[in-house]
C-alpha cells in the first residue's frame, strides 16, 4: 500500500495492482481480502486515496502462460 500511497502523492493515478501468482502475492491478496470462488468474486477494495475510489488486484495473465509453457518444454 505504501508504494500505491507514494505514487499518488506524486500526480500518478493508480487503479490497478499487477504481480503474477507466487505465494506471498497470494498472500498479500488474503490480507487485503481478495478472493473467487465459483459463486463470489471480490477484486477491489477500498482506494486509501478516496472513498468514491477501488484498488482492483489483477493476476499477470501472461506471466501464467508463460510459467505453463516452460512446464511443457
């Protein structure tokens, strides 16, 4: 949250948290309560820069790909 609070504070406007699927990232989504499951899916959360505002977290989907690939080869 930090680095989000810092890049605001400089005129950046962040939406989005990328990071591919490695455990302390699926950590850190436990900890901001992040989750899906086949009848509920919570991306966002409460934006610390404004109410009106959402923090979505989305998975890398090409660095997925790219893990799956390397298996194959």
């Amino acid at each position: 949250m930090e680095a989000v609070l810092l890049a605001e504070n400089a005129g950046l406007k962040v939406d989005y948290v990328t990071c591919d699927g490695a455990s302390w990232n699926r950590a850190m989504w436990q900890k901001f309560g992040i989750s899906a499951t086949a009848k509920a899916i919570k991306p966002s959360v409460p934006h610390a820069c404004g109410d009106d505002r959402r923090l979505f977290f989305l998975t890398d989907f090409p660095h997925l790909v790219k893990c799956v690939r390397k298996r194959f080869h």
